[in-house]
C-alpha cells in the first residue's frame, strides 16, 4: 500500500517542475496533473494534484512501485481521456495551470 499525504499546491508545483528536470513524467488530464520522479536511487516520488478540489497529494515509494503507479496511471487514463490526455515535456506548458 501506497501512503500518501496531502501538501499544498505550491509544493505540488515544486515537486512538478523537479520531475522535469530530473528523469520523471508529468501527465497532464482536464481533471488533474500526475508526476513521477526519481528524487535519488532507488526512491521515486509520486504527486498528483486534483483541479476540481485544488488539492495535492505526495508519496514515496521504491523503484519496483514507482514502475507500477506509472503502469497502474498510463493504463487507466489514457482510455479513460484519450485525446485530452497529454504528457508535458516543458514547464512553458504548465503555464497558468496553478492559477
């Protein structure tokens, strides 16, 4: 089981700009924003940030949990959201989302 915690949105976004400089996706919904980064080896954070409820949500997890959360993600939401479902390559494209 995954613990997760609840942070504020302006350490979401901290955590959102590491995983594009470091070695992580960040999956970007009409309904939330999804990252996945290796904060150093072996340790992988996780962070989610819900639109509707304007929260955000963070674990830690090893290398084997971070390769399936990133599995358990891409296989439900891509259906689920198809063409509105974007992967975000440069911190220029989450412009204006925080706001």
């Amino acid at each position: 089981m995954v613990e997760e915690k609840e942070i504020s949105l302006e350490e979401a976004q901290r955590h959102i700009h590491e995983a594009l400089l470091k070695t992580g996706l960040v999956i970007k919904t009409p309904d939330y924003l999804y990252a996945i980064y290796e904060k150093e080896p072996g340790k992988w954070v996780n962070v989610s940030v819900i639109f509707d409820d304007k929260t955000a949500w963070i674990s830690e997890v090893d290398t084997r949990r971070a390769l399936l959360l990133l599995m358990d993600e891409v296989g439900k939401s891509l259906p689920q959201y198809k063409d509105r479902w974007k992967p975000i390559i440069d911190e220029a494209e989450l412009e204006g989302l925080f706001e």
